[in-house]
C-alpha cells in the first residue's frame, strides 16, 4: 500500500495521478487503495493516504473533504 502512494501512479489507469484528473482521481483512489486493503476496516491513516492521492491531480484547486468525521 506505501509502494502505491509513494509511487503517485494509478495501477487502473496505467498512468501518473497527475494526468488522471481530480473527478476520475476521486473515484479510482478508493476503488484501488480498497483493493490494496487486506484487512478490514483497512489502514487508519487510509483517509490521509486519499488525501495525498487527489492532491496530486493537477486540477486539485480546492479542499475536497474526503471523509467525514462523526462525533
């Protein structure tokens, strides 16, 4: 999972996050860091990895909240 955040590559798309595009980064980020996760409920730092991940897109102009916290 750290080989694919570092790596800053989508494994779906075959391309670096930066040419993905913030609306299809969204998406394909959870879709690919769900398949990496082999134990549920998954790592707990999986919302800072998201974060990074769209951050990377290089229409990424705004905050986007990516998980809500609950009281």
């Amino acid at each position: 999972m750290l080989w694919w955040l570092v790596s800053e590559y989508s494994r779906d798309r075959n391309q670096s996050w930066k040419k993905v595009g913030l609306s299809a980064t969204s998406i394909i980020a959870g879709k690919e860091l769900a398949d990496l996760t082999r134990i549920i409920p998954g790592p707990v730092a999986a919302a800072a990895f998201l974060d990074r991940i769209v951050r990377l897109s290089d229409s990424a102009k705004s905050q986007i909240p990516l998980v809500s916290r609950r009281p």
